[in-house]
C-alpha cells in the first residue's frame, strides 16, 4: 500500500490550476486520477508513450498530433499543470463566462482559443501559417493509404485556394478563423465534462 | 524460554485442532458450519454503521459515474448529406474523440480496479487517504489487527494446505489410471472448498438448475485465477486458459495429470487445434482475459467453433469487501494473494445461463457475441467490442485503417474526378 503522499495534490495546487483552467475542484481531482493512473513510471509526468498506450488514442488517425499538442518545444514530458492546460481549451463555453469582464486574460476556453489550438494541430512548424505541406501531412493522417498523392494534393490545393485572401498560398490565422466563421467550434471543441 | 516454547506449542495445536475440525473437516465433506455467514453478516453491518463508510463524502469518495459524458455523434453524422469535401473542420471530430480518450477510455479504466462509491475501509481504495473522524480511524485500526493479525495467517495456512493438497493430491490420483476420474474429482473439490475458505470466500449460485453438463462446454467471464476455484467449487471442470509460470505454474502442471485441464501460451495458436482434438466429451471452461469485473471483453472464438452446447456462467464480484481483479502485468499471483488475503472477503455471484447452441448459419464470431452478451446482461457488466488481447499488444492497425477509409469515402465521392474542379475554381 505505500504511502501516497508524493502522489497527492496541495490544496494550493488545486487553487491555481481551477484559476488557471477553470476547472472544478472535484474536476481536478477526478482528472488528476486519471493523470496518475497514465503515468506508469510514476515520476509525476506523463511521456509520449504513456499517452499511446491508450489504445482508443492510438487508432486515432490524428494521435499524434493530439499527443504532441500536451509537449511544448523540445519536451518529451508533461506535469499535471500542462496536461491540465491542453485539456482546458476543450471546457464547454459556461454561459457566465460568455460576459465576462475583457480585463484578465482570455479564458483557454474561449472561442478563439479553441480556433488556436486547432491551427496548431495544422501548424507544426509554428510559423502561424499552415502550409500546403502541412495540410497534405494532415489530410495523409486522416485518409491513410484510401486516396491517391494526386487526388489528395488536389484536395489540399483548392482548400487552400478557398482560404488564401493574400495569396501566399498558405493559410495564417485570421483565414482559418474565417473560414470558420460558421462552425459551430463551441460545440464541436468542447467535452462535456460532468461536475 | 522453555515455558513460552511450550505455551506456544499448545496454543499451535489448538489452533490447528480448530482449523481442522472448523474448516478442512467441512471442507472435505462439502458442508458449511455457518461461520463465514455470520461473519460477513458482522462484516456488512459494521461498513453500513461507519460513518463515512457508506454516505459518500466528496475527497474521500471515489468517482464511479466518470469524468466526462461522451459526445456519441459518429463521423457520418456530423457530415450530414451536406458535402463530400474536406473541410479544416474535419480535424475537430478526431481531436475531440482524441480528448475524449485522454480524459476517460473504456479500456484502460476497464483493466484498472474497480473504483468504489463508497470507502469499504481499506487503504489501498482510498487513494486521497485523509483524515476523517476519530472513530473511523479506530474502526478502521481494528480493521488492519484483524485482516493481519487474525485472518491472514488463518488465510496463509489454509491457502499452504488447499495449495499443497491440490498438488500431491493430483499428481498421486494421476498415477492411478482406475478409479482416476471419481478421485480427481474429489481432490479438486475439497482443494478448492479449503482454498475458497482462505479468502473467506461467499459464493452464491443462482439457477443451478442450468448447471452446465457433462460434454457440454462451459464459458465464463474471467476475472482473476479465482474464478477457476470458484467454479470448481460447484462441479469439476476441465479446464482451457492461459499457461502461467511461477507457483500457477506448478498448480497448473500438478493438475494436469489427475484432469484433462488444457493449458496453452497465449502466443501458441498450435495447441488451439490440440484444445480441439482433446476436448470430446469433456466439460471444460474457456477463459476471456482477464478484466476488472465491470465489463466483459471479446471472447476468443476458439472454443465457438467447436460447435455443440455452450453453457454460459457469469460470475460477477462484490467489490464492497475486496478487490478479486488481478492485473497480471502489474502484480505477480503472490502479491495477488496476499492482497485478497488482507482483504476482508471475496464475495461473488455465479449465474448459470440457460444453455444455448449455435444456430443454422451462425458464425463462430457471431455465436460468441451472443453468448458474451447474454453473460454481459446477467452479471450486469458492461459490454466491450475490443480484444481483451489489447490489454498488453499493441492494437490492430486496422481499427485505425478502417476509419481512415470511412473518413475517405467521405470527402471523395467514389473516389470520383473531383480534382477536375479544383483549377477551375480560382478563375
């Protein structure tokens, strides 16, 4: 049986991660059982590996990208802090949240967060444009070996012939965010998470 | 030091007077005295009594009911009629499926205990231990003198004899060609009656009047090594299952010799076909993997393809007085046991199932399906789709592959000229 205080979470902790994500506090607990129950090198952080090994992720044809959206630059490891942060921008929008004062900072939440971490699931190379290269690796992921190079880089071209405005070829944020205009991303970017 | 030696000595003799005559006596001739009812009459009253114990009580409560409640919406749906192209939206189905999986997914938490709505007073359940009353903590200390002072030496020494019986016991019927089959039969009833004692075991059978018959085959979900006595507590079973090493390894050789018990590498697909040829007129037990006692996972189909009168067994445990799952890849069965002996009992309900046959037309896989659902409904657990094989490979890359083609079929419309469209468009 042990002792599980190494394991256990401050009370100070819990204060700053519900500022920082919003969530609840039985949320945070909830979660972070879950956050030790994937850590199976129980170091307190979670590796790339410890997120394949759950295989519903793992037949994902987006795993990857899901997985790597928890690792900031040249980590391989993320604390409960970070894995709290990634998940927070898939809270549902509370309709209290939805007026709330424009003085602290933009909830993770929010829509345009939402539309933020979408693109850099496109982005990977960070340059705040996804490119024609990077939509086909996406579309690759999503379609595996069912559509031609051909067929698929003609998808990509008219996708991005559709978004590009300035015409670099590439789409940035703001066309993203446009092209979005009409999708319900509050809906579909969001996990109902039970209180 | 002579005096302590021989107080101890008649203290010993006593206690193993007692056991004999309270436990292997009964054991033997298949009779219960009572005890373990009164003891888990004690058992249920006290964990209702205690405060905190029963009320749920955030922080010290496990969750049960789940973090998040899943968007079931497929693919398809969220598509419509409306298009067959890609669109950057695609992403969000497959990233929020991804979350989702992060958060909560059925297997994982499936392989991991049982979690508790209520604390049973055991430490291992209660991950955020904290401090909650005076009484409980007493209560609670009570608990660990008498699961580790008073019952599990009790349970040691039982599970040593049930254990040793079981071994000597088979391997000399094995050497008695005769009267083999009524001997065996016997050893492994008493053997595991003792063993069923040691972790003060309750079992109750419910509809024995579809008690599997001879020549038929027996399949039930599979839990842990238990299961295996438990089953045979009621009628003796030649059994199919995994080979293990270690001390399940010498149980399973020793065995073997009295029962044609089958024992094969999960690795080996050779010895299914001798588990084919050996079984005729046998009752045997096929095993699931092993699973946490909420859901039961994808049958191997082995056993199906046989044909003839399956009878299914759904054993489901009580996880108020202990948890009977064994993660093979966490625990070794010592550590296993020594984690059920300290706990306060196994308690656990056996369905047998009216018998069911394979219909005209019927696939083994299907035929499978229908019998893991029908134990699935009995022993209320839930139903999982995916192999239990999971647990330790790696999945199947063709989960993967089949919904990148559903995904495909949907942004191109028979794989059709689209393409001839994308360089008009910009003009």
């Amino acid at each position: 049986m042990g002792s599980r205080a190494s394991t256990l979470l401050r009370d100070e902790e819990i204060e700053e991660i519900k500022k920082e994500t919003g969530f609840s506090h039985s949320q945070i607990t909830r979660l972070y059982s879950r956050f030790t129950s994937l850590d199976k090198g129980e170091n307190g952080t979670l590796s790339r590996e410890d997120f394949q090994r759950i295989p519903e992720l793992a037949i994902n044809p987006l795993g990857d990208r899901i997985i790597n959206a928890f690792f900031s630059e040249g980590e391989d490891q993320v604390n409960f802090r970070g894995f709290m942060r990634t998940l927070a921008h898939f809270r549902p929008i509370e309709d209290n949240e939805k007026s709330k004062d424009q003085n602290g900072p933009e909830p993770l939440n929010s829509r345009s967060n939402k539309l933020h971490f979408a693109f850099r699931l496109y982005d990977l190379d960070k340059d705040d444009k996804i490119s024609r290269d990077e939509l086909l690796q996406v579309l690759r992921m999503m379609v595996g070996v069912n559509i031609s190079d051909e067929q698929l880089g003609s998808i990509a071209d008219r996708t991005i012939q559709e978004a590009d405005q300035d015409g670099d070829s590439a789409i940035s944020f703001t066309e993203f965010v446009k092209v979005l205009e009409k999708v319900d991303v509050e809906q579909k970017m969001s996990i109902r998470f039970l209180h | 030091m002579e005096e302590f030696g021989a107080v101890a000595a008649a203290v010993l003799s006593v206690w193993f007077t007692l056991v004999f005559t309270l436990i292997l006596m009964p054991s033997m001739f298949g009779v219960s005295l009572g005890i373990s009812e009164i003891y888990m009459k004690i058992l249920v009253k006290t964990l209702e009594v205690t405060p905190g114990g029963k009320k749920p009580n955030p922080g010290l409560c496990l969750y049960f009911e789940g973090i998040i409640q899943r968007d079931e919406t497929t693919m398809e749906e969220i598509a419509g009629l409306r298009r067959v192209n890609f669109e950057l939206s695609d992403i969000f189905y497959f990233c929020k499926k991804g979350y989702e999986a992060i958060v909560e997914d059925e297997v994982t938490q499936r392989f991991s205990s049982e979690e508790l709505v209520s604390w049973n007073l055991l430490t291992r359940t209660n991950v955020n231990f904290h401090y909650i009353s005076l009484r409980l903590t007493i209560v609670w200390g009570i608990g660990v003198l008498v699961r580790y002072c008073l019952l599990l030496p009790l349970r040691i020494a039982l599970a040593a004899i049930g254990i040793l019986s079981m071994i000597v016991g088979t391997t000399l019927v094995g050497q008695l060609p005769s009267i083999k089959n009524w001997l065996s039969e016997l050893v492994h009833l008493t053997c595991s009656r003792i063993l069923v004692r040691a972790l003060s075991g309750t079992i109750y059978y419910h509809n024995k009047e579809n008690k599997p018959q001879k020549g038929g085959i027996c399949v039930a979900n599979h839990t842990s090594p238990i299961d295996v006595i438990i089953l045979t507590n009621d009628g003796c079973y030649a059994m199919v299952g995994q080979a293990h090493g270690g001390l399940m390894g010498v149980i399973q050789r020793a065995t073997v010799k009295a029962c044609p018990h089958v024992w094969f590498e999960r690795s080996e697909m050779k010895d299914r076909h001798l588990v084919t040829k050996r079984c005729d007129g046998h009752l045997w037990a096929n095993a699931s993997t092993c699973i946490n006692n909420t859901s039961v996972m994808m049958f191997k189909k082995g056993s199906f393809e046989i044909g003839g009168t399956i009878y299914p067994v759904a054993i489901k445990y009580d996880p108020q007085f202990g948890d009977a799952f064994w993660n093979s890849s966490k625990y070794s069965i010592v550590s296993y046991l020594l984690r059920i002996m300290t706990s306060w009992a196994i308690v656990c309900h056996v369905w047998y199932l009216p018998p069911v046959t394979r219909e005209e037309g019927e696939d083994a896989v299907h035929f499978a399906d229908r019998v893991k659902s029908s134990i699935a409904l009995r022993g209320g657990l839930t139903e999982l789709p995916w192999d239990g094989g999971l647990k330790r490979a790696k999945v199947k890359s063709t989960l993967k592959e089949e919904q990148q083609k559903n995904y495909s079929k949907m942004i191109v419309r028979n794989g059709s000229a689209e393409s001839l469209s994308a360089g008009t468009e910009s003009d």
